[in-house]
C-alpha cells in the first residue's frame, strides 16, 4: 500500500498543511501556531486549570509544559494558585495574552470562513461525518489493541 492510499496520510498532509499557514501567520504576531491554540484554551475570566489544557489540546502534558514555560517567559500568561485548593494551578491571560488571544481567534475564523467559502456544503457536511467516524473508530481500534 502506497502511502497516498492510507487515511492517515491525507489527514497527516492537511494538518501540516493548516499548521504551516497558522505558524507563519502566527509569526508575524510573535507567536507560534501551538502558543495561539493554548491562548484560545483558556478562559478569559477565571481561567483555567493547568491540569484540563493539554487534554483539551489533545497534547501530552510534558508538551504543554515546555509551551505554558515559554508563554509564561513571554508575559502570555500567569500562574495562580487555586485559594481554596492550594494543589490546583490555574493558568490566567495576561493583558498581552488577552490581545495575542484575539489575533489568534481572528486567524482560525478568517481561515474557516475561507473553507466554508470555498468548499461545498455537502462536502463539508461529509468531511465532518467522515471525521467524526475516524475519531470514534480510532478509539475503539486502541482499545482493542491496547486491550490484548
């Protein structure tokens, strides 16, 4: 089997595809595609525990802690310990990282509106279900893997 006839080779190449736009946009903003998807996970107003990020994310957590560093160094983000539980870290934005959130947010939508421009709805209607199969098919592949 070629790799062009695999699944994961199609949704491989677009999401690099997607990844590279988002990260030479993002660095016209002094951001990277990873710190913009982080901004846009968390809450604005209470923020949002360390701990629910990178499974939002779909990212290991050693991964995010190397990101939420990084965004911390650049004054994206703060560190606020939970006052009635000591052991929960939430992550809040900074007033830079409210902005960078915007921009980020601005980019995904323009680029959505893009496809959905462009891409017939049908079209779209049978990527999202395609999609959607592939991610409760891939779940249950592992668990029969995982589970022998």
């Amino acid at each position: 089997m070629k790799p062009q006839e695999t699944v994961d080779y199609h949704i491989k190449c677009a999401w690099l595809c997607i990844s590279n736009l988002y990260n030479q946009i993002a660095e016209k903003h002094e951001l990277t595609q990873s710190t913009g998807f982080v901004l846009m996970n968390i809450d604005d107003k209470s923020g949002t525990p360390a701990t629910k990020i990178a499974p939002m994310m779909g990212m290991k957590a050693t991964s995010l802690s190397r990101i939420l560093k990084r965004m911390e160094e650049d004054q994206l983000i703060c560190r606020k310990q939970d006052e009635s539980d000591g052991r929960l870290v939430y992550i809040h934005l900074t007033e830079v990282g409210r902005e960078k959130k915007k921009v980020a947010k601005k980019v995904v939508r323009e680029f959505n509106q893009y496809i959905l421009d462009n891409v017939q709805r049908k079209h779209l209607d049978s990527f999202f279900t395609v999609m959607e199969s592939i991610g409760d098919l891939t779940e249950e592949y592992r668990n029969l893997k995982i589970a022998k």
